[in-house]
C-alpha cells in the first residue's frame, strides 16, 4: 500500500495510475490543468509547477514522489526530496533535462551519439556547420518537444537566421551532423534500487511531423540489432545509476550503426504498446521500479503496433468506432485495444488517445491503418 505522488497529470501520469492502483497503491497528482487526464483516476491538487506550497502539499501526502516530465523545476525537486521521498532522485533529471549535459552522460557510457558541438554565437554555429556540413540540425539544450526549439540547416546561409531564431529561447544550443538513418527506434529500461535492470523489446518508430506516429514491435531488422539496441539501453540505465524508466531514443543507420538521439527518464509515447503486448507494462515496470519491487518479465506476448490518435483522428474515429468488425477485425486478424485519455477538447496535434493493434504479423495491423481511413489526413 501506500501513496505514490505524481508531478504532471498528463495521459502518463494518468496510465501510471490505472495500473498502480491494481498494485494497491493510491495516486496524488499536481497539475495546474482543470479535470487533468490524471486527475480524473487520482486524486488532484491542481496548482502550478512552480507552485512551492502546492509542491509541500502533495510531498505531506505522498510516500513515494515520481514525474511524467522531465522539466521538473530544480526548486521544487529539492522540497520534494527533503519533504518525501523521490526514489529517482535530482541527477538523472538534471542531467537529461540539457541535451548537452545528456549528450556527454551517454557518452560517458560507451555509447554513440550523434557528432555534436555546443554552439555559443553565430560564428560558433557557421565554424561547426561548416565542418559537419548540411543539412545539420540546430536544437536548443532545454525544453523542446514533438520537434520545437530545432532547426534544420539546409544550408549555410540559413546561419544567421537559425541562430537568431533559436537564440531568442536564452538556453544554450547544439549543433547536431544530420543522420541519414534507416530507421528510428527506441528502448525503454527500467532499473530499481537494487540494481535490477530489464530492457523492453525494441520499437521502430514512424514519426509524422515530428509526433510520433506509430510503434511497431518487434522492430522490422535483424535480431541482433534488436539486442545491440536493448543492450545499449541496459548500459545507459546503468551507467547513469538510473531509478524507474528511461527511454532510449535511437537512430539505426543502413551500415547497422546505432546512435543515441536523446533520453526521457519516464514511461514514453513508444512504450505504450507494453500495455497489451508485454507481459509487464512500463506504467506497472514503473511503479515497481520506484517501490523496489522485483522487476516485472519484460517479454513479448504477440506482434503489437501502436498507433497515435491526435485531436484530428477524433471525429473519423467516433465515425467508425461502433461498427462491426472494426475493433475485432477476423478477416485481418487485429484485435484493436481503444486507449483514450479523458480529454475534452480534441485539438489538432494533440495527443488524445491511442490503439494497440494485436496481431500474428505486424504487417496485417498497418494494412488495418491503411483500411480504416482515420490517419489520412496527416
Ligand atoms: P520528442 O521529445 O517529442 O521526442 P524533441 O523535440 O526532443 O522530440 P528530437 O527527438 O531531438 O526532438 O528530434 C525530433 C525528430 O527529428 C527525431 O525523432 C528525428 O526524426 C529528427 N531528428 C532529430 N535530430 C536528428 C539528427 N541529428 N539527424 C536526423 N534526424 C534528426
Ligand atoms: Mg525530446
Ligand atoms: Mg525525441
């Protein structure tokens, strides 16, 4: 038993929950948002991030403290610290909180990023572009998502343009070589205090316009890169002395190199399809990884792909939903599992909900995307 904290009430928080209260815990979330996805399944303090008093609050009724981001303000972790306890601690949030500070972390690991340079001024940015050549990608060191806060340099005279643009976000910058990759992957590793590590079968990750789009599992290459993949994440857990998850951002080139393109110490978009396909979620890997609980079997039970619904799925799904024969297609053998997160307004780009597509065969669930019509309109 016992009270898990958590800080953000977004679908994570709100997945976490649904599947810590079957372990017998009870969730209290912080979120400024009315109504939040979270605190419609925990209890809520709805106040802002930064808020201290709010931070003591849910510190006072929490056993155990967790976030479902990383922007977690440096004040507030050090109230949470001293007032509760955070089992994943300051330092993995600070440093995947700074690409750069994550960059040498990795590194630091034995393990490959792609070639990078801190970028201080203009001059900075044209030396290193020059030597990186384009197109090269320019991203700010904190705070970007879903593709925000990044530039990609096409050619050199977008210099002046991308730095003055990214500058005026007051962060440091990174200039990152374009990899030219075959494919984008991810692995999600949990680790708890005792040491145990368990790495999650790896995912191939279709993004569109910078969101992700969907996660096919297992990943469409060869066994052993599947495994270099889930070894790699294994290695960056333990190098960084990890606590709970940390998902492992990956880019597989055609020659079979890999190279790390960021982490996120939280369950992650990509890992959703545990939910139905593994036989431990990361949401339940999660919570036993914070309580230190022996880690669940990380195995595959069936062929899954995940699949984004965004605010403009919305409508042409409610079109289909009821239809025979959708949810449990026989013809193509997909069960399709319906994910949807509470939300009220179904904004463009907004992440809503998602599906876990079951199969024998991971080709028949993308056939069912394709059939179904609602990802047209991209
Ligand atoms: P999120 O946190 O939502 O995953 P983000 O804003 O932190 O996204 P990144 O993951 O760094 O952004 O980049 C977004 C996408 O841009 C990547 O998934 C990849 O498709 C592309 N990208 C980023 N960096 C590079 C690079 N160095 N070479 C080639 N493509 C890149
Ligand atoms: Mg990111
Ligand atoms: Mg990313």
């Amino acid at each position: 038993g016992g009270t898990i904290g958590i800080l953000g009430g977004g679908q994570l928080g709100r997945m976490l929950t649904l599947a810590g209260r079957n372990m017998g815990y009870r969730f209290v979330t912080l979120d400024p948002t009315e109504d939040a996805p979270c605190g419609q399944v925990a209890d809520q303090i709805q106040a802002n991030f930064d808020d201290v008093e709010a931070a003591r609050r849910l510190a006072a009724r929490s056993d155990v403290i967790t976030y479902e981001f990383e922007n977690v303000d440096a004040n507030v972790t050090n109230i949470l610290m001293e007032e509760s306890y955070v089992p994943q601690g300051s330092h993995l949030l600070y440093t995947t909180q700074h690409r750069l500070r994550e960059k040498r972390a990795i590194e630091a690991a034995g393990v490959p990023v792609a070639p990078y340079a801190e970028i201080t001024s203009e001059a900075d940015l044209r030396e290193a572009a020059e030597r990186f050549g384009t197109p090269c990608v320019l991203k700010t060191a904190t705070g970007g998502y879903d593709g925000k806060g990044q530039w990609v340099l096409r050619s050199l005279d977008e210099v002046h343009e991308a730095y003055e643009t990214l500058s005026r976000a007051k962060t440091e910058l990174v200039l990152e070589q374009f990899i030219h990759f075959d494919k984008e992957l991810s692995v999600i590793a949990a680790r708890s205090p005792r040491g145990e590590v368990k790495a999650f079968p790896a995912a191939e990750n279709i993004h569109v316009h910078n969101i992700l789009h969907e996660s096919i599992v297992p990943a469409r290459i060869p066994v052993p890169v599947q495994k270099a993949a889930e070894e790699l994440a294994i290695r960056i857990a333990e190098s960084l002395g990890v606590i709970g998850l940390i998902a492992v951002e990956l880019f597989l080139t055609k020659d079979g190199q890999l190279y790390v393109n960021e982490l996120a110490p939280r369950p992650h978009n990509s890992g959703h399809y545990t939910m139905e396909a593994c036989r431990t979620s990361q949401f339940e890997q999660h919570v036993r990884a914070i309580c230190n609980l022996p880690l669940g079997s990380t195995e595959l039970i069936t062929p899954v792909v995940m699949v984004n619904l965004l605010g403009e799925h919305i409508a042409p799904l409610h079109d289909r939903l009821a239809e025979p024969g959708f949810l449990e297609n026989e013809d193509l053998g997909v069960s399709a599992k319906l994910h949807l997160y509470g939300k009220k307004e179904a904004k463009e780009k907004r992440k809503m909900g998602h599906f876990n597509l079951l199969t024998d065969d991971v080709a028949k669930a993308l056939t069912w995307i394709e059939q179904t019509g609602i990802w047209e309109s991209k």
